[in-house]
DNA sequence: TTGGTATATTCCTATTGACGTATATAGATA
DNA sequence: TATCTATATACGTCAATAGGAATATACCAA
C-alpha cells in the first residue's frame, strides 16, 4: 500500500471513527454499524474502500465479517494509528464511541 | 483544523512530497518546484490546498513566498509528521526529494 | 513607468468520492 | 428447499479533487 492510499483512508470522518474502534480489535460489521449509528450501506462502503486500499482485511466468522487491520502495515501508517489511538481521549466524537465500544463488548450479537 | 482535513493534506503523492520537504524547513515555492520538477501551476495549487485547511502558512520576504508548517498543529498531526520524517529514508521518491534539497540549500535563488 | 520575476487564480475537463435507494449474495437455519 | 440474517454491490446524483492552459497579480528593478 503506498503511503497516500493510507492517508486517504483516514481522510473522512467516518473512517477514521471505524479506524479508532478497530485500534481495540477486530470488530464485526454489526457492532461497528451499531456504534457509528449510520447506515449499513454507508459503514459497508467504509469499509470496503479501506479493504480494497489493504488497510484492512476481513475474516468470516460463521454469519459474520469481522474487519481488523492488515499485518504488516507501513512503518509510518503504524504510527499514525498510533497516535490516533493515544490521542483519541482528546476527541468527543471517537472517545462516545469507544464507550459505546465497551457496552459493545458485554452484547453477545456475534 | 479537524483531523481528516489534515488527513486529506497528505492524501496526494505530490502533497507529501512536499511535506517531507517542509519538515527540514521553511522553503520558497520556486526551491519546491524545482525539487518536485512539476509545473508551476500544480505546485501553487497543491500549497494552496493545504495552505487552505491550515496545515500550511505563508510568510512573504521580498519577492518570494515561503512556506511553512502552522504553529500549533495537533498532537496526531504532529506525530503523524513525525513519523514522515523519521521513515522518509525508506521511500525512495522522498529520499530523492531530500537529496535534492540539500543542492538546493546552496543555491541562493531567494 | 516599463518590464521582469514569482506566484496565484480562473476556466475547463476528467476522475474520484460520498451517500442514498434498491437489489444481490452468502451462509445459517427451519 | 425455503427463508432469514448479515453484508456487499449496482446504479444514480452531486460535490470535491487533480491537472493543464491561459491569465492575473504583486512586488522588484531599471
């Protein structure tokens, strides 16, 4: 993956909300769509961008599609998650949604 | 600045380019360009765009522009420039792009 | 004041991106 | 087999982006 393809993942604001959740782990498609609180096609068409630009992948679990990052990503891309990830306290909209991640967690949906 | 407009500031090839050159300093567009080796038109634009989302600041000396990073830039931004820097060794482009600064620092166009 | 140099802007075109509606697919279950 | 659930895809629309050609602007210098 090159280096502005990664950039363009985290270029809309819906991407980077799924990009903070999945800094916690792999999460399922409905999970995800249930914290974001938008529509299915547009979390779907979220996450299959970062997928077609190898920034995640997915693996099938039974009914399920859960979505994690790829292994081996870029040096810099790794570090950019990371600040993201240390930062993300800072930011109303992505720390709503990883408390809503943690009641996530407690469900049994998948 | 929100985070995914700074994200979108490093979501074109030649944008990063130039960020990897404004990490080592402020530089006058004509040094960009002709590091870049793109048209005039295009390099303007593309400091425009990013001077536009506040990632960049213009400062005037005489006959030429220099830009250079906003003071006070986010802490994920600043991380993320970091990393840039710190990893640009390994691009090959972006190396090219540095060695060619360095010519240019003896050069006394502006 | 005339011209030159550095840089930005306008206009145009082609491409990409975001989002909604509707529909398709894949696997599980009855 | 028929159906349900989870998820993706197709299609249409509108906005944003990238890049080139031509032109404008701002400042300097003669």
């Amino acid at each position: 993956m090159d280096l502005s393809s990664f950039y363009k993942c985290l270029s809309d604001p819906t991407r980077l909300r799924i990009v903070n959740l999945l800094l916690k782990g792999p999460l399922c498609v409905c999970q995800i769509q249930e914290i974001l609180q938008e529509a299915q096609v547009k979390t779907s068409k979220h996450l299959g961008y970062m997928k077609s630009r190898e920034l995640l992948i997915v693996k099938r679990k039974a009914n399920w599609n859960f979505y994690e990052f790829a292994p081996s990503l870029h040096p810099i891309a790794l570090s950019s998650l990371q600040a993201i990830e240390t930062y993300a306290v800072d930011d109303a909209v992505l720390t709503v949604d990883l408390n809503r991640l943690q009641d996530s967690l407690t469900n049994d949906c998948c």
